[in-house]
C-alpha cells in the first residue's frame, strides 16, 4: 500500500486528537450484502491476525487477509474523506 501526502497529513490530524493509547491505523474487511468491504480504524497495537507495517511515518495494523489485496492501492484523502485508489471490488452491489 502506498499513502499519499494529503492522507498522511490527515492521518497523523486523526491520531493527534484521539485521547488515548491509539497510535496506529488498523485496516480490516467487513461482510456486507454486497460482499467484503475494507474499514479503517484507530488502535492501539496489532491485533492477532495483523501486520503491523510503517508507511511514511504511520503505522499500520492491516488484516493479514487484506495484505494482497491492498499492494496497488494508494490510500488518498480528497478534502472530504478517505479513498483507497486502486482498491478492486469484488462482485455487484446489491441494491
């Protein structure tokens, strides 16, 4: 996963204002109605199941699952919200 300056920036805004022991970004999948969905998360450490890795000052704690799945991906910040660039969606959205 690569992380571009904006979402670095905002990032390191999240994990300033959280008043406890959060010193990371967790990254994990959620089942939807319309198959596996990827969330984000402030933590504290990595949890069983993780990796924890360092991009360009910020830490990561990243689901074991999503590792592949996240290697062309550019997690980017557009002023509104986060956006994981590259990210393939796997099947149709119910709806």
């Amino acid at each position: 996963m690569k992380l571009s300056v904006k979402a670095k920036e905002e990032l390191l805004k999240v994990l300033e204002t959280i008043n406890d022991e959060s010193k990371g970004i967790r990254i994990y999948s959620t089942q939807g109605c319309c198959g596996p969905s990827v969330q984000m998360d402030v933590a504290n450490a990595p949890q069983q199941g993780e990796t924890a890795i360092n991009i360009n000052g910020v830490d990561f704690y990243i689901e074991d699952s999503l590792t592949e799945t996240l290697t062309d991906v550019t997690l980017d910040h557009n002023g509104f919200g986060f956006l994981m660039n590259g990210l393939k969606k796997s099947g149709s959205c119910c709806g």
